[in-house]
C-alpha cells in the first residue's frame, strides 16, 4: 500500500526559507510528493492514527501531538496516560529515566500492555539532559526490550544510535519506528550544521530525526524551520526555552512529525513548554496548515499576554485561517530581517519596542507617525512591505471616555469629558505617546511625568504639554477633575505589588487609568478605588485597541466586538 510523503509530516511544504535572504519560494513542481511504500500492517497502524485525527487530515495538519510521561511509578505514568487521552494528547514519550527501582521486564510489560496510546519510549541518560547514570548496556538493553514488549517507537541518542541499530537488525516488527535524537542545550547551531547533524542521524538508519536545541535569540528558530521543510524523512525539529516555544505552535505549519505538549503547566525553570489544554484549546494546534498565517505579539517580556486567548479565538470566530503567539524578541530589527516571509503576516507590538519599530516599517500611517510610535503592523500581501499603525491611542481614550460618561457634567452631549481637564501620563515610551496624543486630541491639557525629565520634555513638547519627573510626581498638587494615567509595566505580573504613586497622592485624582491589565485590577486601581476614584482598567484598553488590530489583520471592515467581548469575559 502507498501513502504520501505528505501524510507522514515529511515534506509538507512545498516552498523553504532561502538561507542567504530567509524569503520564501515556490518549489518549481508544488503538485509532486514522492510516495512510500508500507506493508499492511504498517498502514494499518498509520491509518489507525489519522482516522483518530480526521480533522487534521482535512485541514492539511498531520503533526502528532505527544505528551511526556515523567513519574516515579508505573501507576502514575498510567494514570498520566489516561489524562494524556482525555485531553487530546496523539501518542505519549514514557520517560523510563525517571523511574524509581525500575524493573525493565516487569515495569515495561505493564506500561505497554496497559497503554491507551501509542507510546514513545525513551531512557534519557544524563550526559543528554536525562536522570539515567547506570551501565550502558544494560539502558540500550532496556530500549531492546521494549520493542520485543511492543512499544510503537524508541528514542535513542545519536551517540549510541549505531549500536543500538546494529542490535536490533533482523529483528525489527514491521510498525515499529525508532527516533535517532540529538539535543543540544546550549545553542542552535548554524543551517549548514543541522544539516549535517541530519545526516549523520539519517546514516544511522533512523525512522524518525529529531533534533532538539536551545534558543537564545528567537531567530534561531528560524534555522529549525528551514530544517524541517527541507528533510526529506519524517522529522521531529524543536527549540527550547521561552524564545523557542514558537517552534512547537508551528510544528505543523512547517512539517514537524511530532511535537510535544505537558499535561501540566511547566514551573518557572522550565519556560516555553505548552500545555496539551493551552495547545488545542487556546491554539488550535488541530487547525495549523500549511497555508496558516502567523501573527505574533513582539515584545519582552510577553509571557504575561492574554492575546493568544483573544486573537486566536476571534481568528476561528471569523474563519479566518491564522495563529496568534507570543514572539520574545531581543532585537527587533533582527527579528525583522529574518523572518521577512509573507506568512509571518502581521504583529502587535509591546514594551520595548513600539517606537523602534516604527522605524523599522517601510510605511507609517500618519496617526501612528505623528504618535511616534506604532503597535500594529501588517505585511502588506503585495509587495511585503511593512506598514506600522497604532490603535493604542484609541483604546485607551475611548475606554476613559466611557468610564468618565455620566460621572462628570458636560457642556454637550458630542463633547469629550477630556475636554478642559488636566490629564497626566505617566511614562514616556511607546504607550505614554499614544495616550498623550490621544488626549491633546480631544482637548486635555497634558503633563508628562518620567522617571528622566529630559524623556519627559521630549514628549511635552510633541504635544504641547508640560514636563514633571515621577518624583515629583507625589508632590504635586492638581486642580480638581485631574485624571491619571500610567502607561508603564509597573505593576504588570509578576511584579503586582509595583505602583508609580503612593496611595496618600491618588486622594488628589478624579479618575485614575492604568494600561496594565495584568492584574485586570493593579495594585495602583486597588488603591485608586478605595480613595475614590473613577478607576478604568486596561483590559478595556486592551479590548478596544484589538479591535483595530483585528481589522487590520483580517481585512474585515468590522471587528466581531460581541464576540470578543464574550470571549474576555468567558477566558479572560
């Protein structure tokens, strides 16, 4: 019998990344895929796994979702097993290493004849990030005997692949596939080196590649995808760390075999593993092709960001066939370089870099431009160019407008309560912009407090305003009907004890508006309500802000409000 390459997650792209300019092309024959050819039982074996996963077979997605087993019992791993099925997992790795008083005969013949996936068995030693630090032969012994006990796949290290290979010729069944793996822990290397890993592990005689290394840049993710589109066997290709998470969200995208999801969220030590629950539930991982665009939030940190939850959903909403994930970007002007292909299509920006990027886009609406600052860019489809827009300055004065509507008088009813009043921003960067210029629009008089008076003039003088530092800040005295407003992370999680004034100040404000919306109530709200202030959150901000985003992403001349606004108030 004869399956696609296609089908088996090899090839699945019929472009790649140019390593000299990171472009993406056209392969010269996109409608040919070479066939393989399996026996019965390995198709039924195949075909067995993809009847499980029918969507992702009609959605062009064929990547397996596998979930790590890591217990001190055999009960445990069972038990986690089972949870692995119920929340979606496709295979499950059964990390033997963390065993206590492993028995191989004993504890393997009861993990796979009681297992409800198909399982991945793996025996780390250390010298490969794993707990195992016995004798060797009795580990690959070990491996030996759970292919006999049936296991579906085994996971040897590259240094050992050879001999484990040669151990098992003859005696191979017929569905069995073994996973050749390197990891490294430090670094990703370069493309010309991968692609020479991939071939010292492709003359080992390996079923399945998998290399596994570290970001220290997001663009090194970079390298990983190019790898992933051109090996021409199945390939399991990700990168650790916060900055390589993207790699397992876009598996798919470019032709992962497999990648891997947690049952539990990982602890702090451990960044940039996604939950099996966050996998489909928030990403989607089922719905992630080939023709998948990418949309991210650049910015650091990022890890706090709800956006994921609303973009992605609101993108399903819509039907419109894209992912939404957090890029943590050091250098953004690197970042822009290489990921310069038409399917990185848009992004929101964050701290730091709003004002940087707006240099970076080869156009500028004239609102963002005259802000200084952007945090909504989108590629344009025909000519790639970028074009920078913000719609921060909207969400946030239509969110304080709103709040201010019925508690203060008006002069008419078309007339904005910023109008007249003394309004405060503090901080000077990318938010602090928008907002000012925001509020200079609908008639405010502004005073920009900073930490550094010259950042605070600057501003000041773009919006005809005056300039305090935050120092001063707690001694100042404002008239009546004052409104405050941070536009820094202070306060933002983890630092949710953080406020840029104390508690006795806030007694002098009307309304006090905070663009941290984690924590949806900061430290400097909690405070602002008991002195009793109209306090407005920056979910609202948020909020209204993603409604342009959206519309700049999808095209659609009207954000889905109703249903975003169901989708914060159900997840958010």
């Amino acid at each position: 019998m004869f399956l696609p390459v296609e089908l088996r997650g090899a090839r699945r792209l019929a472009r790649w990344f140019r390593p000299e300019t990171s472009d993406v092309v056209e392969s010269s024959d996109p409608c040919y895929f070479p066939v393989v050819q399996y026996s019965e039982t390995e198709f039924l074996f195949v075909f067995s796994i993809f009847m499980e996963r029918d969507l992702d077979v009609l959605s062009g997605n064929t990547t397996l979702l596998c979930a790590p087993l890591v217990a001190q019992t055999v009960d445990e791993i069972l038990l986690q097993m089972n949870q692995a099925k119920v929340h979606g997992a496709d295979l499950v790795e059964i990390r033997l290493d963390t065993l206590s008083n492993f028995k191989p005969h004993e504890d393997l013949k009861v993990l796979l004849q009681q297992r409800t996936l198909p399982a991945i068995v793996t025996y780390r030693p250390r010298w490969q990030g794993g707990q195992y630090e016995g004798d060797e032969r009795h580990r690959l012994d070990a491996l030996f005997m759970a292919m006999e006990l049936g296991a579906d796949y085994i996971d040897v290290e590259l240094q050992v692949a050879h001999d484990f290979m040669s151990s098992i010729t003859g005696k191979k069944p017929s569905k069995f596939k073994v996973i050749v793996s390197s990891h490294d822990y430090q670094n990703t290397p370069s493309v010309e080196d991968l692609g020479d890993l991939v071939a010292r592990i492709q003359d080992t005689g390996a079923d399945i590649v998998k290399i596994a290394t570290t970001a220290t840049n997001i663009a090194d993710v970079a390298r990983i995808f190019h790898v992933l589109v051109n090996c021409q066997v199945p390939i399991i290709g990700l990168v650790m760390g916060e900055k390589g998470a993207v790699s397992r969200f876009l598996s798919p995208k470019f032709g992962g075999y497999l990648t891997y999801a947690t049952l539990e969220a990982a602890n702090e030590s451990e960044p940039g593993k996604p939950t099996l629950q966050n996998m489909l539930g928030i990403y989607y991982f089922r719905q992630i092709g080939r023709d998948t665009k990418i949309y991210g939030l650049i910015g650091n940190p990022v890890g706090h960001s709800k956006s994921p939850v609303l973009y992605n959903a609101t993108f399903k909403s819509l039907g419109f066939n894209a992912i939404f994930v957090h890029l943590l970007v050091d250098n953004i002007r690197e970042f822009f370089d290489v990921y310069s292909s038409p399917d990185f299509a848009g992004f929101s920006v964050t701290i730091p870099h709003k004002e940087d990027a707006l240099r970076l886009c080869d156009e500028v609406d004239p609102v963002a431009k005259s802000i200084g600052a952007v945090n909504t860019i989108v590629r344009r489809p025909s000519d790639g160019k970028l074009i920078g827009y913000n719609t921060d300055y909207f969400g946030a004065i239509s969110a304080i407008e709103h709040e201010m509507r019925g508690s203060f008088s008006l002069k008419g009813a078309a007339e904005s309560p910023l109008s007249g009043r003394l309004f405060i921003v503090i901080g000077a960067g990318g938010a602090g912009k928008a907002i000012a210029y925001g509020a200079k629009e609908k008639g405010a008089r502004i005073i920009i407090a900073n930490r550094t008076y010259e950042r605070a003039k600057e501003l000041a003088n773009l919006v005809g305003g005056e300039a305090i530092t935050l120092g001063d800040l707690g001694s100042f005295q404002p008239e009546e009907e004052t409104i405050l407003a941070n536009s820094t992370s202070l306060g933002m999680y983890p630092d949710i004890d953080g406020t840029p004034i104390s508690k006795e100040a806030l007694r002098r404000y009307a309304v006090v508006f905070d663009a941290v919306y984690t924590p949806k109530v900061t430290q400097l709200l909690h405070e602002a309500e008991e002195v009793g202030a109209v306090v407005v959150s920056g979910v609202e901000m948020w909020v209204r802000q993603a409604f342009g985003q959206i519309e700049l992403f999808t095209g659609s001349p009207k954000a889905p409000e109703e249903v975003m606004r169901k989708i914060i108030q159900e997840r958010i």
